[in-house]
C-alpha cells in the first residue's frame, strides 16, 4: 500500500486513550536485554558476541519472576500485564518466543494477570510472527522506532527505515493491537527539527502511547568511540528538556499519551553501566513538566493579569512537585519576573495532571 494511503487507514483506526489516565497498569516487568537483536545501533552498549541471548530466563525463573510481583500488585490500578522488556522480543527464535508466551499465558489463563506485552524493533513485525501471536493473549506492542528520519537512522546504524514503522504499525492496526512507539531526541544526524518531523510522522501513525527517550553516550557504545574522537556532541540537559518538552506538546496536541520521557536507572540501564555523557538526570520527566507547568503559568501572568500581586495555583495533588519545579524553582522564578506577594499552590483533584489553574486574590 502506497505511504499516503497507509496513513489515512491508520488515522482511521485511531484509539486514543485519555491523557493521563488517574489509574495506572501495574506491569510486572521480565528483561531480556538484547536478546532476539544480532544489531549494534550506535548508541547501545550491547555485547554482540558475548551477550546475545544469554538473558532469556528459564520457564522456573519467568515464573518465580512473575509470581514475586504478583503480591505487590494491589487494587488501585488499571490491569496487570507481564511486559518482556529491553531485547528485541520477535526477533527471538520462535520456540523461545513461544515457551515465553505460554509460561506467561497461564498466568492470564488463571486469572491473575489480563494480558502480555513487549517491545520489538520495527522491522521484525511480519504475518509469520504474527499468525505466531495469535495463540497467545498479547495485548500491547511497543516498536523502537527512535527515528522517522532515514539519515538519522542510517547514521544511528539502526538497521532498518521509517517505512518499517509505517508498515509495522499498519499490520499491528489490522490486528488490532495497542501500540507504543519509542522515539530518541539527540541521535547522530538528528537535531530539533528532525526530532520535531518525528514527533509528527508517529503523531499521524496514531499509536495508543509514545515514549521519548534522550540519546546518552553508554560506556562501550560505538557512540561513545564517536564521542571520544569529538565526531558527537551529545545534547546538553537543557537542550533535551526543552526538546522534548516541545515533542511532549506536540503529541498531547494530537491527544497521544506520552508515558515515559528519560530513562530510569533502575529499568532502562544495565547494571552497571555508566553513562558518559548526555542529557541523563533521573528525574528527567519531572523537569519537562516542571518547564511545561512553567511555561503555562508564565503565559497567564503575561497576558493581562500581571497586576496582581497574589496568585494561587491550583493543581492535581500528584503534579504539586513538578509544578513547585527542583528546589521550588519555579515559584521563585514565578515570584521574582512578577513582583509576586505571594504564590500559593492548592491541590485540586479534579484537574488532569498536566492542568493547572490560577486564581488572583487582589488588585495593587
Ligand atoms: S538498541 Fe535494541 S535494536 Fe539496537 S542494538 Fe540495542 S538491543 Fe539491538
């Protein structure tokens, strides 16, 4: 099917979920890293000779996985899936997909846990894997796309094109399956508005949820040889919180849920690696909203009401920390640019997470 067509079939078959659900999935993650991937992209650290493979848990150790997160999952959430994250899950020999799937499913069978998902590159999604899937109770598919730009990929020594999303995207829509795509600001080639063009093409593909992820110089990366040569210059912190602050407004324009901006140390990093350089704080999503909670509050008192001098800022009682910024930042900046009194910061459930409101107690 020609591109323009393919994107009027998957803007047809749009899902959209509301921005920020309140309740969340509690997802009992099993990390595979690297395996099913016979890549090197240039900002991985994956070992190709000794590493590839030798992640995948046994049927003993899956269940032992799963079965200790059970206890935790609680009530106050959305459903429970088992998610195979960190390799390349299709790309994985069929039996290991399938031993993994059926230890999995017994789980759903019995009730205790709605559904499977994992991540997989885009270019490993095809009817044969598919039909595979269809025994199985797969609800979510997560594609690193990281790029829709070809140089970018090409560069990025990713293997495959953004026709391979366009195309995965398209067979994952007939099947009707819940989508994430993964995108990276910051790769080689890249720059804001190339970053910005991706946001746009994965915006028109529709998928149910997106992640941003800020390309970091891994130790043991072809990047970080590039980087040592001064062949890449990583993004600064500043330069990846405000790109993706304006990635994050662009999906939340076309109502895509943005559930992770940066990588967690914990979930996303191998033990034990350390990055070079890059735009890494551990907090990284905290500090795009803090700039997103700014930027709103800021546009209220310029236009028209900065003859007040007492402003109060309601918000959900869950973004109160992102909106006082790292160190209460932004109240202070808030303060000072408008010769505020005082600002005070009221919890309001009723407002969306990324929502806030703003009162004005009196007239100078
Ligand atoms: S980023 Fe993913 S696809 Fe690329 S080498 Fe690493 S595991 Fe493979």
């Amino acid at each position: 099917m020609p591109p323009a067509k393919l994107y009027m079939f998957l803007q047809a078959k749009a899902n959209y979920l509301p921005m920020h659900n309140s309740k969340k999935d509690f997802i009992i993650p099993v990390f595979i890293p690297h395996a099913g991937c016979p890549h090197q992209c240039v900002f991985c650290n994956q070992n190709t000779v000794t590493g590839w493979g030798k992640s995948i848990p046994s049927h003993e150790d899956l269940s032992d996985i799963i079965e200790s997160f059970l206890d935790f999952k609680g009530k106050n959430r959305n459903r429970v899936q088992i998610g195979f994250y960190g390799g390349n899950f299709l790309g994985l020999e069929t039996g290991i997909i399938r031993r993994l799937l059926f230890t999995a499913s017994k789980y759903v069978a019995d009730g205790l846990v709605d559904s499977i998902r994992f991540s997989t590159r885009p270019d490993t999604i095809n009817d044969n894997k598919l039909d595979l899937l269809e025994n199985f109770p797969v609800e979510t598919i997560e594609l690193g796309v990281q790029s829709m730009n070809n140089s970018v990929l090409m560069l990025s020594k990713r293997g495959h094109t953004y026709f391979d999303t366009i195309n995965a995207v398209y067979m994952l829509k007939k099947r009707n399956y819940e989508i994430g795509l993964q995108m990276m600001i910051g790769l080689p080639g890249d720059d804001e508005s190339i970053s910005l063009a991706t946001a746009h093409s994965i915006s028109a593909l529709c998928p149910d949820f997106v992640r941003i992820y800020p390309t970091l110089v891994l130790a043991g990366s072809p990047l970080a040889v590039l980087y040592k040569q001064g062949k890449y210059k990583p993004l600064s912190i500043e330069q990846g919180v405000s790109i993706s602050k304006k990635i994050y407004l662009a999906f939340k324009e076309h109502n895509i849920k943005v559930i992770r901006m940066g990588l967690q140390a914990t979930d996303d990093l191998k033990e034990g690696t350390s990055v070079i350089a890059g735009p890494y704080h551990p907090a990284f999503g905290h500090l795009v909203y803090s700039e997103i909670f700014f930027d709103n509050i800021f546009h209220v008192l310029k236009s028209g009401h900065s003859d007040f001098k007492n402003i109060i800022i309601k918000v959900h009682p869950k973004s109160i920390s992102m909106l006082r910024g790292l160190k209460n930042k932004n109240i202070q900046k808030i303060k000072e640019l408008f010769s505020l009194k005082s600002v005070e910061v009221i919890p309001d459930i009723s407002l969306l997470r990324d929502e806030v409101k703003t009162e004005f107690t009196d007239r100078v």
